[in-house]
C-alpha cells in the first residue's frame, strides 16, 4: 500500500508544485488552472520583443456530470495593476472535452495576477467567478530584487538534463551592476550546486555579459546544464559581490504537508471587469503596468522614476 500511494504522490508533485492546481466554483461550474507558461509570440510581429503570450492550461466542467451542454465562457486576464487582457480563437485550443490550453498576448514583464471565467454568454452557466494565481517567488535586500516565475522549458539530452528558470532581476541601486550567467547557482534537493551558462547544448542563448544599469530591470532565461535527470531545483542563488546574494527558495516540493515530505524520506505519509488591454502597440501603458508590480514585489518605494526595462527571452 505504501508503494502505491509513494507512486501517487509522484504522480502529483508537478500538480502541487507552488500554489497549483488552483480551484474555484461559482455553484454550477468548476474551473481548475493546472499551470502556465509563455510562449513567443511570432517574430514577424514588429512587438515580438517586447509581448510574448502567456498560455493557461485549465479544465472548465459542469458540477452535474451528466450535464453535457457546452459551457459559452470568455477569460480574462487581470495583471497587478488590473489591467485586462482578452484571449482570443487564435490562441484557444481544446485539448480534450473541458481541457483547454487559452493564451493571452501579454507585455513580458506581465505579472498575472487573476482569471476571470465571463460567462455572460452562457447565463445557465451562472455567474462570472474568478481564480487568482499564486504570487512570484521574490527576493530583494533594497539594492537588488530578484523575481523567479517559474520553469521555462526542460530537456533531457543523453541523460543529462539541461532546465531554463524564468527570472527578472532589478537594480535598484545607483551604480552599474555587472551581470553574468555565472553569478547563479542552482542547488537540487541533496545540495549539488550547478552554475549558470549563457548558452545550452543546442546554442539556444540564456543571460547574456551586461551591466545591468540603475532603475533598470531585466528578464530572462538562467541555463543550468548537465543536471542530473533526477535533479529537482530547490534553490536559487545569485551572487552580485563577493559578499552579499540573494537566495530563492524554488522547491515545488516546500509548500507540501510535513507527513508527504516525511513519505518521500521512507515513512508514512499523514494526509492522504470593463476594461479591455490597450492595444499591444501601446508599449508605455504595459511598462508602467510591469514596473508597478515589480516595485510592489521589492518594496521600493523610493521615488517615481519609472523603471526602463530589457528582455532577453
């Protein structure tokens, strides 16, 4: 029995991992957000650059089972500053019956913050509802901040592994801040430490040398290379001077109850909106909308200079 409930809880740990799967009901429905993740949005775009879209896996069924009607709902996007985004056919995609991948095209500093299920189109549906989506993993000792949205991409290559994290990172302070791959570490769940690089086995380009200037925030994707495929990333650290860093708690394992930890150990587990986004073209709206999120995250709250940003993904 044992076995069997170790083999379930693997089976879970992608679902448990930081907040998801998130759930809500408005008495009629259920809406369940396995997960997201972004996606570039195609490179004829003359905004390519700046925009990326944001895909959101989730399952919308009816509580009464034996109720086949379709369900007519729209989401909406909500971001820190409550800014709204629609989807959109171009980016809906049916996976199975009630599994659906929506995307929402977003400017790359998006901190999503809540879905709204609209189903004014479907009124036997019930009522608009929304879920909110955990908050960024985040880290910041008044000089720098370091935000971490999750895991990029991962791939397995003659069993080593190579894994992209999705960061941003603000200088908050008043000189220049050299930046580089290396300044990360990624520690697994026995404290193998692995350091960052620019590129992985394919070429496919990470952070790249910079100085990242005053008031000005970057993000992009951290390459860490040749992990062992049984690596699980616990924790994340950047080391910007030879004395001071900042450490990112990123274990999809931490938010788990103790007795599911302690299973994994060998013994027992104990527990079994009226506004739409402006249009993408509109580029300063988004920033301001990012920058906000961002210095909330920091708790800079030292003047109102907007910060000026930099992608790299």
């Amino acid at each position: 029995m044992r076995y069997i409930v170790l083999a379930l809880f693997i089976v879970l740990i992608s679902g448990i991992a930081h907040g998801y799967p998130l759930q809500a009901s408005n008495g009629v429905v259920n809406c369940t957000i396995f997960g997201s993740f972004p996606d570039p949005w195609p490179a004829g775009s003359a905004y390519a650059d700046s925009y990326f879209v944001l895909n959101v896996d989730l399952s919308l069924t009816r509580i009464n089972a034996s109720d086949k009607t379709p369900i007519r709902a729209a989401y909406i996007l909500k971001d820190g500053n409550d800014r709204l985004f629609k989807t959109s056919k171009e980016y809906t995609k049916e996976l199975q019956s009630g599994r659906w991948l929506i995307g929402f095209v977003v400017p790359r500093e998006t901190i999503a913050r809540n879905l709204i299920v609209d189903l004014s189109g479907d009124p036997a549906s019930g009522k608009q509802f929304s879920l909110r989506f955990p908050e960024l993993i985040n880290s910041s000792d008044g000089n720098v901040t370091l935000l971490y949205y999750g895991v990029l991409r991962s791939r397995i290559s003659s069993n080593k592994k190579t894994i992209v994290l999705d960061t941003a990172l603000t200088n908050n302070g008043t000189l220049g801040l050299p930046l580089l791959a290396q300044n990360f570490t990624l520690k697994d769940q026995w404290g193998w430490k692995y350091n960052g690089n620019q590129y992985n086995v394919l070429g496919n380009k990470g952070i790249s040398k910079v100085v990242l200037e005053p008031n000005v925030t970057i993000r992009a994707g951290l390459i860490f290379s040749s992990l062992s495929p049984l690596s699980r990333p616990v924790e994340l650290v950047y080391q910007y001077s030879n004395n001071s860093s900042l450490v990112l708690d990123i274990d999809p394992e931490s938010d788990l109850c103790p007795g599911c930890k302690a299973l994994m150990n060998g013994s027992e587990c104990s527990h079994a909106e009226q506004q739409t986004a402006s249009d993408p073209t509109s580029l300063a709206g988004s920033l301001k909308s990012s920058t906000g999120r961002l210095e909330k995250a920091s708790g800079n709250t030292a003047g109102n200079s907007v910060r000026k940003e930099r992608n790299e993904l």
